[in-house]
C-alpha cells in the first residue's frame, strides 16, 4: 500500500522517529531576522538629563460667566423674554470673581500655639538606657529580689 503525501498540508505530512517535521511552507534563506527591526531613537539618557525642561506653570483661565449676576441685572432692567435676554448677555458680561486670594489670605494667617490639632506625639524612645543596658539590669534586679522574698516566705515557713 502506498503513502499518500501531500507536501503542502501540515496536518498530512509525516515524520520520521527521531527527526522533525519537514516545513510545509517556503521559509526565507538562512540568516533571515523576523519581526520590525530596532530603530535607534536619537534621545539618549544622557541627552534628556543634560537638557531638563523646567515645568512652566499653567496660565489662569479666565473665570468664568456669572449667570445669577447676569439674571438679576437683566430683571433690574426689565428684560424677561429670552431673544432680549441674549442679547443682553451678548453686550453685557460679569464674571465670578476668583477667590485665590483669599485662599492665601487664610494660609498667611497663622494658627495660635495654644491651640493643638490631633493627638500629641509619644516621648522618644531613651536610646541611652537601650545601649547600656539600664532596663535588663533593673529587670534583672526586680527579678532577684522577687525571689529572694519568695525564698524567705518558703523558708519562714
């Protein structure tokens, strides 16, 4: 009986024992690289680190329209119909005042010392009596002299 090999299905192909699987798809010539080839960027890091941009800050937005302001001019002049209405708002403009500066204002001033926020912190931890040993030996003391009481209750006994 013969074979049935068909060179180009993957799945009809057969191997030898021992031997891998003969390709079933033309592959490129030895030497061949897959996949995107590095591009070397430009920027290094001792490029970027020797011209640091300073962050520039923001520039304040304008603030914003205040339409309660706007509403309460409009009633003051009599105008209650919404086509006099943006018109009005068209030629007259208020803002919200922005309030950073009393923000700061309320930074600057300064909290009175006699008054406390949180809990107090612990005292610091005697590192003199740790490094000579002051608290083995008082806890060695007490210790000997627990037992010698104990050892005259016994011994009065």
């Amino acid at each position: 009986m013969e074979k049935i090999i068909n060179k180009r299905n993957q799945l009809l192909v057969k191997d030898d024992v021992g031997k891998a699987k003969p390709a079933t798809r033309l592959l490129p010539p030895d030497g061949f690289t897959y996949g995107k080839a590095d591009r070397k960027d430009q920027e290094n890091a001792g490029i970027i680190t020797t011209s640091w941009k300073l962050h520039e800050q923001s520039k304040p937005k304008d603030p914003e329209r205040d339409f309660k302001k706007l509403n309460k001019m409009s009633l003051t002049k009599g105008i209650v119909d919404p086509k006099t209405l943006k018109e009005f708002r068209q030629a007259n403009d208020a803002r919200i005042e922005p309030t950073i500066g009393e923000r700061s204002r309320r930074r600057q001033q300064s909290v009175p010392e006699a008054l406390a926020f949180g809990k107090p912190n612990r005292p610091s931890t005697p590192i003199n009596g740790i490094i000579s040993n002051y608290y083995g030996e008082t806890a060695h003391q007490e210790i000997v002299e627990k037992y010698s009481l104990a050892h005259e209750i016994v011994t009065s006994i």
